[in-house]
C-alpha cells in the first residue's frame, strides 16, 4: 500500500511541477494584461501558459461566457484534488471545493446580479433569485456556505480560517512545509489588510484610479506569495499532500488574475499594463 501511495504521489507531483512551470510569469502577465480586446487578451493567455484554464473553451465567446467557463475549469481543479487527497485531509478539501465560488458569494451579498454565471437549480442560483434582504439566511442555512458568511470579516480570510481549521496534523516533512505555508499565508493576509488601510488613509481623489492602483499593489503581493509557494513546492522530497494545497493557491492566483482582465476588458477598461509603474 505504501508502494502504491508512493507511486500515486510520485504521478501526481509530476503532472502538479509540469503545471507549475507553465504558469506565467510577472513579465508574460504584462505581455498579457496588454492586449486590446478580449480575442486577443484570450489568445495571449492560450499563448503564455494558461491553456489549462482555456481548454474546451466555445469559440468566440463573450465575458459572460469565459467567466463560467473559467470556474467550470475552477470546479474541475477542485474535484481533481479532493481525490488525491489523503481521506485524513477531508476537512480541508470540504473548504477548498467551495473556493471557486468566493467571489460570486461576495457579489451575490453586496447584491449584484449574478445568476448568468450560477449553475441552474444550485443554492447559488437560489440566492442569486432571492431579495438582497434574504441572500444571508439562505447561504447561512446552507451546508457548504453556512460557516463562510458568519462573522463580518473579509470572506476571503473566513474562508482560509477554515481552510486552515479543517487541516490534519502532521509530522516530519510534511508538517514543517504545512506550517510554512500557513506562515506564507499569514503573512500575505497581513500585508493586504496593511494595503488596504493605507489606500482608505490616503483618500485617492479619483476613485476608479484609486481601484486601479490598489488592484495592481495588490497584484505585487499576489506575486510575492506566489514565488513563495513555488519555494515551498521545491523543497524536498515529493511525496505528501501539502503539495496540492500548495498548486491549489498557486492556481487560483491564475484563475483570480484571469478573471480580472476578463472583466476589465468587458469593461474597455485601460490596459492592466499602464498601471504597472505602480506595483
């Protein structure tokens, strides 16, 4: 059994660092974040490491449309790596399965019209139909949402509270690169929140730029934790599960950026890239 364990981690790892390596980096996101119009934007993505993302995509379609399909490929991602979990680690995949309907949980309580990108009959599409006033009760009532919409923090850091509430203890190798990632993770949380009241305190006059310039700080430390995550999946040997949490974030950086160019060009928003100057 440990053999076959040993051989499944081994298959795994490898597909996980073949993905990695693909990803883009911060210079392919400039080139990307660059383009005109969403054909291109879509082409320069299929072209700079983010074909995962993209595949079985319908031609041409709109924002709408790429929006759904990234958190199709989001669901795939999740359910990929709830199976190669360990059965210890159930708790944590419970949390991850919900991590790419975040951001439409956020939207749907800030009450913002949501329902062509929710799946029909889902709890979500419930909520997306329902009064502003009703949306929390139905998500609290809900047994995969319930505990993320308690409290009036970020869901975001309720969401990783969790996540990191459900993970199993572990020993040697694997525990020491658990408590750094959680450490990672810390910090990062920290340093947003530190942005976030420095951008309130500065009170930009213009505030769609004010948006801008706060997104693309943002985006730096965004960055950071990714070249941290990296480190953390190069170090030492392969063969235990923190390195699916690991790719999980490293992934979700991608499909989060992705999202944000997509909506920006739905928007003919400027280019990402005429902001970089302020990273």
């Amino acid at each position: 059994m440990l053999m076959l364990d040993t051989v499944r981690f081994a298959a795994m790892q490898a597909r996980v660092r073949a993905r990695v390596g693909k990803m883009p980096s911060p210079r392919q996101w400039e080139h990307i974040a660059d383009a005109g119009d969403l054909a291109s934007l879509i082409e320069r993505m299929r072209k700079n490491g983010l074909e995962f993302w993209l595949e079985d995509l319908p031609r041409e379609p709109d924002a709408a449309q790429l929006e759904r399909h990234l958190r199709t490929r989001a669901r795939y991602l999740v359910n990929w790596v709830a199976r190669q979990l360990p059965a210890h680690w159930s708790a944590a995949a419970r949390w991850l399965d919900v991590l790419p309907d975040l951001t439409i949980v956020r939207l749907l309580l800030k009450g913002e019209d949501v329902s062509s990108l929710v799946e029909t009959g889902s709890v979500l599409h419930r909520v997306a139909e329902s009064p502003i006033g009703q949306r929390k009760d139905i998500l609290a009532a809900s047994s995969s949402y319930g505990p993320l919409v308690e409290g009036d923090g970020p869901l975001e850091e309720r969401w990783w509270d969790l996540v990191v509430a459900g993970l199993p203890k572990a020993r040697g190798h694997e525990g020491a690169v658990l408590e750094r990632t959680i450490s990672a993770l810390r910090d990062h949380r920290r340093g947003v929140r530190d942005l976030r009241r420095r951008l309130r305190q500065v009170g930009v006059d213009d505030e769609a730029h004010g948006a801008v310039v706060g997104q693309h700080a943002q985006w730096r430390l965004r960055d950071r934790l990714a070249d941290q995550l990296r480190m953390l999946l190069a170090f030492g040997h392969p063969f235990h599960a923190v390195i699916l949490i690991l790719y999980s974030l490293m992934e979700f950086i991608q499909f989060e950026r992705m999202r944000a160019l997509i909506i920006s060009r739905a928007h003919n928003w400027a280019p990402e890239s005429r902001f970089w100057g302020l990273r």
